[in-house]
C-alpha cells in the first residue's frame, strides 16, 4: 500500500461490461429529470411536432411523460429507436458537420432506458392503433398497443433506480420540477412556434402557446410589460442574420437568467454572446444589472458545429469573434434607434427640498411634498423623513439610546432615501436602512418567528410565469412566513392580498415576484451557507425596507433599536454587505486638516 491508501498491484486492462458501459454513457446524457424532459422534447420537435405537452410527478424523478403530435415512429421501427446511436437524422455515413436537426447521435432513448424504465408509443399518421415497446434498465421488456392520436407518448419512470449513487445527488423534488419549467422555457423561446404545456402532480404549471410573434413569446415567459418595455434587435452578421427582442434598461435584471439565446432553433449558452449584448448596453445599465429577452441567430450549417458537448447546449461558431462583435453591434444599434419613453415610478411617499417661502419659520426648513405620510414627531418636518440640508436649531432629533457594543445614536437625516446619517459619540455614523431593516427581518425568520402582514384593501393581481409558479408551489410555506397571502386567480394570474409590514412599513406587492424568482434559482447566498439560511435571506430582502422607501424617522428608530436589541452583533446584512459605517472624529479632522477640537 502507498501513503495515500491506494495498492501498487497493477491492474489488467480489461473490456467493460456492456450494462456499465451504457450507464456510463447515459450519465453524459442524463443528468436530472429535466435533462431527460429536454431530449425528449427535442425528439419531438424534431418529428414536426406542433404540440408537446409535459407531465411530470415528484419533479420528475418518479415520473415524466412526454407527448406530442409529430409524425411518429413505424412499429417495425420501435426496438432499433431504443438502441444507441440508431437515428433516421443522419445517414449511417454521416455527415456529422452539416446537422440541421437537434438531435442527431440516436443516443437519447438508449441513455435514458439505461438508467430508468421506458415505455416508447407510437402511431405514425398511416396507422390505426398506436404500438409501444418497453425498455427496463437498458434491457428490453416487451411489446404493447394501446389508442392513441397520431404521435408519440415516452413515459420514463423510476429514474436511477439501477444507479442508487447518481439517484441520491439529484435535488429536492420541487427544485427538480423548477429546473424543467427552465428548460421547457428555454425551448420554447428558441422554437415559440410549437405550443408547450408543462403539467405537474396532475397541475397545469404553464402553457405556451404557439406564436410567430418572438415579442409576444418572450412576454409570456419574462411577463406581460416586456411587450410594453422591448425593443427589436435584427441585422446581418458574418455567415447570416441576428433578430431579437431585448428589455430596455429599465427592465434589467439582477442576474443574467433572464437572457436567452438560440442559434437556429437550438437553445444554447453562449458567455460571449452573453456579454456581447451584456457589452451593447454599455452605461445605460449598472455593472449589477444584466439585459433580458430573446436573441436568434440563424447561421448556415457549415459554420456552425453542435458536436462539441453532450448535451448539445454549447456549440462552435466558425468565425465566433466576427459574429460576436456584429451581435453586439446589431444590439447597439437597436437600444439607440428605440424610443425613449420616460417611464415614471408610481410612488405613494415622496419628499422634495423646495425653495423656502415667504414666511418661513426658518431659511433652510425642508418642505415635504403632498405625497408624502405623516407619522412620528419629529418638529418641523412633521416625523417624515428628513434629507439633509439647513436645519434650525428648534429641530430635535430622535435618539437612540446605546446599548451593549452598540453606541449612542442621534439621527440627523437621510441621503437619497438609502443612507442614513448620525451623529455618534466619537464621530459620524453612515446606516443603510434596507440593509439594517433587512438583517432584523432576517434574524426573526431565523428564530421561526412569523414576519408581521398587512391585508390590502383591495388584491394585486400579478402574472406569474411558468417557473414562477412552480417556485411558488414549491415554497408556499416559505412565501406564508415572508408575510405574503398570494391566491390563484386564474390560469396565470394570481391575486397578492396581503404583504409583509415590518416597523410601521409594507412591501410592495410586486415584491413577491423577486422573491419567487430567488427560491427558483435556490436562494441567496449567505453566511453560513445552508438552506434555512438561503431563503430566510431571500424573504428577509424582500420583506424590508427597500432603497428610496421613504421612511420617517420614528420608523428608522425602531429598525435601530431592534437591531441593537439582536442577541448578536450584526454588521453587515445576510449577504455580506455592510450595515453601518463609521468616521471617527479623529479622520474627520484630519480631512480638514485641523489637529483637534
């Protein structure tokens, strides 16, 4: 034996088995439900199908059906589809350069029917009755008939029940199923012109219906103002055409999901045509905010190569760099040439410094629009929030008292409805009160404590996409705790009817759809990083005061006096950003080059 534990023996070279050689091969292929629910949905686009409708049970892992209208496969036809790299995609010779089709290596049944039990039915248009073949483990299992419309019904069940290892990686159920809602959109936004319908523990999830509109597409999957807020995207590029609908800036998100892209009808991921269009938006979006929408090339066969992974999710362009400086020109030229519509915010509170009046108790007294709450007691400025500017010195500010690691506070006011400033006992205090308010929600969630809720008067309809819905369902119980009451309203409208209050203050009801849009994709990460932590830190974001929430300074003082009241020190917010800054006195005379009081 050596050091590490391993034996010096050599061992033979040796043929592997056939069963291990095919579950080897179908780990290439098959890496979760929803990686078996994109090949066979390929198979069926590729058939010609118009409709694919989607059943899946347990996200998939216990069960998933597929079903379209395509042209079907002949019975005598039935056992050499299940066998690997049997297709009628390319001939036997190849070529394997020119691929028009999405799939084209005849592995995918063979790969799934290696780690699951297969059932095959299909009914070509010329037959009476559809005839179906079985497959269990790789092994096949008999023959079958069964009525069916023409087309073709996969049903693969019980999936890594042969490899208990791969079974025991795959993820929670509802996460699996949310996977499969991604990838059915990804499908449809590169093919909207089959309908898709993805159903679940007997539950329509989502529809999409067929569409030769890109823009109406994409508005079914990205939300109903994407038709209001996109501009189109269509140009030559080297070796063919570019055509798109992307989101102007305003509708940006905070991660680079929302973007989809597809090179002649197959969805792919790009990181260079990625930040291509990421790149064409320039200064028009922060560095933390991504575009969104649906980019199409179309290219010939000869310059584009889909043989590079097994998945077929990454390919090779022929002249890449050419295309890519052209895609991201072509985008460019479509953000510019767009109109500008000025959008304005609804906003319930507001203030505004306006030039003192005649009469004015004091020269530099802040005026408060009419928009904006009253609450607290603060003098002059009547508990609204207070920006800074000249006060006079009738002007009490709220205190906050200290406590243990935690000093004396004296609020003077706030910049830009975000950064609050105080004066402390040596020096200025800088706060950010979403991430303050957010780190006193979170610790409630943490403690399972429920987050406060406030009824709306009058319900929020909002539309939910397809993954949304499925986060939804997934995570009811978790969007309960956050303070949120959303109610089905319709097929893909739902109602808000109540929101989480936190320290006087209520969310925005369109604050759910960030939350759901976060549990989708896992959370955010936090420190330590489990899963309790990742979705309290999710609710507690969207639970709390918000940046440019107005926020007078009676509420702040309690956000203040909870956080001091945590049995813990908290510095920073649950995804790391900091929560007070401080300047001590000492640096502020040296700013002003003064040696001291």
């Amino acid at each position: 034996m050596t050091a590490t534990g391993a034996s010096t023996d050599r061992r033979p070279i040796r043929r592997l088995e056939l069963g291990t050689v095919e579950r080897i091969a179908a780990g290439e292929v098959v890496e979760r439900p929803a990686s078996v629910v994109k090949e066979l949905v390929e198979n069926s686009l590729d058939a010609g199908a118009t409709t694919v409708t989607v059943r899946i049970e347990q996200g998939g892992i216990e069960r998933i059906v597929v079903a379209d209208d395509g042209t079907g496969i002949p019975p005598d036809e039935l056992e050499i589809a299940v066998e690997r790299h049997a297709t009628n995609k390319i001939g036997p010779a190849g070529p394997v350069e020119l691929i028009e089709t999405l799939g084209f290596r005849g592995e995918a049944l063979a790969a799934i029917a290696a780690v699951a039990r297969l059932r095959l039915l299909s009914r070509p248009p010329d037959r009476e009755v559809a005839e179906g073949i079985s497959v269990v483990g790789g092994a096949p299992a008999g023959r079958f008939a069964s009525p069916r419309a023409p087309g073709t019904t996969v049903e693969v069940s019980d999936l890594f029940f042969n490899t208990p290892a791969r079974r025991k990686f795959l993820r929670s159920p509802a996460a699996e199923q949310i996977e499969v809602a991604q990838t059915l959109e990804r499908t449809y936004l590169a093919r909207p012109h089959v309908t898709v319908r993805l159903e679940a523990e007997g539950r329509e999830i989502a529809t999409y219906p067929s569409t030769s509109d890109l823009r109406d597409a994409a508005s079914r999957v990205l939300g109903p103002e994407f038709l209001r807020g996109s501009f189109s995207v269509t140009g030559e590029i080297p070796g063919g055409r570019v055509h798109g609908v992307l989101g102007r800036p305003s509708l940006a998100s905070p991660s680079s999901r929302g973007l989809y892209l597809a090179i002649n009808g197959r969805a792919i991921l790009s990181r260079p045509l990625q930040q291509a269009v990421r790149v064409a938006f320039g200064d028009y979006l922060p560095r933390t905010r991504f575009p969104v929408g649906v980019v199409h090339l179309e290219v010939t066969a000869e310059g584009l190569d889909v043989n590079v992974h097994p998945t077929k999710r990454e390919v090779r362009l022929a002249r890449e760099r050419e295309i890519v400086d052209a895609v991201r020109v072509r985008v460019r030229e479509g953000l510019i040439a767009a109109p500008q519509v000025a959008e304005l915010a609804e906003r319930t509170v507001g203030v505004d410094r306006l030039a003192p009046e005649e009469g004015a108790a004091h020269p530099g007294t802040l005026r408060v629009s009419e928009g904006a709450e009253a609450g607290g007691a603060m003098s002059s400025i009547g508990g609204r929030q207070q920006t800074l500017g000249e006060v006079g010195p009738a002007v009490r500010f709220p205190e906050v008292a200290a406590s243990t690691g935690h000093p004396r506070l004296v609020l003077l006011g706030c910049v830009g409805a975000l950064y609050w400033v105080a004066e402390g006992d040596d020096g200025l205090v800088l706060i950010d009160q979403h991430a303050a308010s957010e780190r006193v929600v979170y610790e409630t969630l943490r403690r399972e404590e429920p987050v406060a809720r406030q009824g709306l008067v009058e319900p929020v309809p909002l539309h939910l996409t397809g993954v949304e819905r499925s986060a939804l369902e997934a995570h009811r119980v978790e969007v309960a705790r956050a303070g949120f009451e959303v109610d089905e309203f319709g097929p893909e409208t739902y109602c808000v009817r109540s929101v989480p209050s936190f320290a006087g203050r209520r969310a925005r009801p369109g604050a759910v759809l960030e939350l759901l849009d976060e549990l989708a994709s896992g959370g955010r990460p936090t420190q330590p990083d489990g899963l309790i932590e990742r979705t309290a830190a999710s609710l507690a974001c969207h639970a709390a005061i918000r940046a440019g929430d107005v926020v007078t300074s009676a509420e702040f003082q309690r956000v203040l006096e909870a956080l001091y009241a945590l049995p813990e020190a908290a510095y920073s917010c649950p995804h790391g950003r900091p929560i007070v800054l401080r300047i001590p006195r000492s640096r502020l005379d040296r700013w002003f080059l003064r040696s001291g009081p």
